[in-house]
C-alpha cells in the first residue's frame, strides 16, 4: 500500500459557504493528523462588491463603509474557524483576509506566498449556467495550481453532502 504525502503547510479558502464550512472541517483533520501549519484564507473579491451598498463616488464604485463592514465580518468568521481549529489540536495556525481576484489568490499567489502543499476548497455552489459563463473558483484552483488541490464533496464520515 502506498504511504500517503506528509503534508506541512495546508491552506483552506472560505468564502462564509456551508461548503467551505465542510473544508474547514476537513482542513483542520488533515492539519492535525499531519502536525502541519494550517492557513485558513479567504479572499474578498471587490469586482463582485461593488453591487452591495450605496455608491458615493459614482457608477461602479463601493461604499468604503460596505467594504470595511465586509470585511470585519470575514475576519469574524475566520477568526472562529482559527479558534476552531486550535480547539481540535492544530498547533499552527494562520488567518489571513484579503481583496483580490478569489482565482488567482487560491490558486497561485497565496499558496507561492505561505509555501503551501495542499490546498483545500468547498465544492462550488454555483449552478452549471454560472459555471460556464464565469467558471468556478475551485474548477479554476484545479486546473492551475502547483499544489495538491482537495475539493470537499463529503463531510468529516465521507457521506454525501446534502445541499439545499
């Protein structure tokens, strides 16, 4: 039987998704059992803010407020999915919240930046029409990272997820 890979430094996105939720999960099992340095990401994507909240500067800008409020909000989130993992074990971990493109960061610069192995998503929530039209964050992480890419369908017993 073949030994599976040791992996040292996980990164798991979260976008506030039930399946994120799930990868979290797993990504704190994995980190775990490996004693590896978890890296729970998410990335703010301002293309898709700038429809919340009033513009004050004119078509297509976004509210600094909006922005501000977004954003402390995800670090809550992170920040509890943090404490969540250091309850369960992981010894190490890191939480970093930022703006960019969700595509490029999960797939290229963040896991080049943190030195990341494995790296782990939610499968997408989006249906097939908004899949081909904009092609999902985790489809995208497939086809282009440089890391191993763990897409979590299942949760922590691997039973099918149920999504309503």
């Amino acid at each position: 039987m073949a030994q599976l890979s040791n992996y040292q430094n996980v990164m798991v996105g979260v976008d506030g998704s039930k399946q994120a939720k799930r990868a979290v999960q797993k990504a704190i099992a994995i980190a775990k059992r490996n004693q590896a340095t978890l890296y729970i990401v998410s990335v703010l994507n301002i293309s898709k803010l700038t429809s919340i909240g009033k513009s004050q500067f004119g078509f297509g800008a976004v509210d600094p407020e909006v922005l501000d409020e977004f954003k402390r909000k995800m670090d809550q989130l992170v920040a509890g999915y943090r404490d969540q993992a250091i309850e369960h074990g992981v010894k190490q971990v890191e939480i970093h919240v930022t703006f960019g493109n969700p595509k490029l960061e999960l797939a290229k610069n963040l896991p080049h930046l943190l030195g990341v192995d494995l790296i782990i998503i939610g499968a997408t929530g989006a249906n097939v029409v908004e899949r081909m039209m904009m092609g999902s964050n985790a489809s995208y992480v497939v086809a282009n990272a440089q890391a191993d890419v763990l897409i979590v369908r299942t949760d922590l017993d691997n039973q099918q997820l149920t999504v309503f």
